[in-house]
C-alpha cells in the first residue's frame, strides 16, 4: 500500500482497524469515524449490556431501525431465504451457550440448543424490527463488513483514494494502481495460499481458525447447534463490503453454484475462493487470483 502513504490505526468494535489514504484525514473525519463505529456498536453489540441488541434480548416489542441500518437488515433476510436459514441473526444465544459469550467464558454448556426461525422472532422488518419473542441477536456474518461500508463513505468525503480493513474486510478505492493482497492460510496464519490484485471495491473474508475454542469455531450452523465442518476459509470480492462479508458467510453452507445466480455483477455473480477441509480449492475466475503451488 505504498501509494497510500498515511495509514491510521484504531481498534473498534472489538477488533483492529487500518484506514490507509495519501493524506492525514481531517480531525473531522477521524471524528466521524469514530462516531458512526460507536453508534454501530451502540445498536448491535451483543457484548455490550447497554445495547438496543441487549434490549432486544430482554423484552419483546418493536424497536425502530435507522435509515442508515436497513440495508443490514434487509441484507439479513435475504441471506437467511438464500441459504435456507443458514445464514441468520438469531445464533446470538447459540453462540453464547457454545462459550462466546459476553465475557468470553470460551466454555461450552452442556447442551446448546439450535436457533429460532426468522419468523417466530420479528415480524416487521421494514423501518422497526417488530420482536416477538427476545431473542439475543448476532449481526456478526456481515455486521463488519457494513461497518466497513458505512465508514468508507465517510473516508471518501475526504480522499480520493483509500483503503478501509476493519481486520481484513476491505473497501478499497485506488487511483495509483491496484493493491496486491495475501489471501492467509486457513490453518498457518504465518503463510498465504496465494494473492489477489484489486483496486476497487471490497474483498472480505471468514475462517473457521479465528475465533475458534473447545470443538467450536464462530461459524455455527443453526439447524444443527454445531460448528459448520465442511469448509475452511472462504474469500468473497463484490461491490460492497456488507455484501462480500455476508457472502463469505454464506458459503460454508450454501454452495457459490446455488448464491451465484442471485447477482447480477461481476457477470455470471460475485467471485470467490472456498477451501474445503478435504484440501479442494473451489474459484471464480477471479481476476489477479494467484495461487500458490
């Protein structure tokens, strides 16, 4: 990222931020920066006791939604009709039973039950969520990856070109030439399986080795109450950081042959790369995609 000599680093939203860019932002920026990333977390931290999401987890009734947040909520529904609810927010207590809870006990209960349909939780999810049972929710599967976009805008009022990592889920807009960028091993993190060129858009990526504990991992299967086994680590890149963090997501469930066709860029759909356990490697013709031997 050479080109992008200035690179700001933070921690937010329980994780580390870089925001790279030619210029020292405006303190303006970086103030609104922090702002939006403190109210994200305001709305949707499931850590935090003070939340709406913690409200939502102890009393039912109908809680309003921001304009600026619909498209996550919209983004959710679609994922769950996609991957046959595979994809949804109410693993909140799922998870927290599996041990990754709000203090980070990392101890699974003896038994951990599956989540709760879509349906039986929220009605309307058009402008309020209308939650009909509390339910502890967990935006987790694109929550950062819409934080990544929201604070893109912001960096692009201020800068041509740039780059936002909220710890590896990028929006990136360059005018000096594309970025390359390692694609980690799924099990070394100390080596890469290969580099992609990019220089716009977002890339965004999910693994079963990071935040893994006891026999889970993040990525549960909420049919099941188990962690999902089949796939490693999943790289998606689209238009959108939301959209290529969900997908990610998605892919350790629903395979790219059956999500594909419901998007209309990238030509026949977004690209990926998918490694399985077994070791088989599944790509898009990605352009720039090298992988290593």
């Amino acid at each position: 990222m050479s080109r992008l000599a200035h690179d700001w680093r933070f921690d937010a939203l329980g994780t580390e931020w870089e925001i790279s860019t030619p210029e020292p932002l405006p303190h303006t920026v970086t103030r609104a920066v922090r702002t939006e990333l403190d109210r994200i977390d305001r709305v949707w931290s499931r850590f935090r006791s003070d939340s709406t999401v913690a409200e939502i987890a102890r009393r039912a009734g109908r809680y309003p939604i921001a304009h600026s947040d619909q498209p996550l909520v919209d983004w959710y529904r679609r994922l769950y009709d996609l991957t046959g609810g595979a994809v949804t927010p109410m693993v909140g207590q799922m998870l927290s039973d599996a041990g990754y809870d709000a203090h980070y006990t990392l101890r699974p209960q003896d038994v951990v039950a599956p989540s709760p349909r879509w349906d039986d939780v929220l009605g309307c999810h058009h402008g309020e969520l209308d939650v009909r049972t509390p339910t502890l929710l967990d935006v987790g599967a694109a929550g950062k990856g819409f934080a990544v976009d929201r604070i893109a805008a912001i960096v692009a009022e201020a800068a041509d070109s740039y780059v936002v990592d909220g710890s590896g889920d990028m929006r990136m807009a360059t005018s000096g030439g594309p970025l390359r960028i390692a694609l980690e091993h799924p099990i070394d993190p100390t080596r890469a399986i290969g580099v992609i060129t990019i220089d716009g858009g977002a890339i965004c990526a999910s693994a079963a080795n990071r935040r893994a504990w006891a026999d889970w991992h993040h990525i549960v299967n909420p049919h099941t109450a188990s962690p999902a086994r089949e796939v490693l680590a999943t790289w998606v890149i689209a238009p959108d950081a939301m959209t290529a963090d969900g997908l990610a997501t998605a892919l350790f469930f629903t395979p790219a042959s059956i999500l594909r066709p419901a998007f209309d860029f990238a030509d026949a759909g977004f690209h990926h790369v998918t490694i399985r356990r077994n070791g088989t490697v599944e790509h898009t013709d990605v352009p720039g995609l090298e992988l290593f031997a």
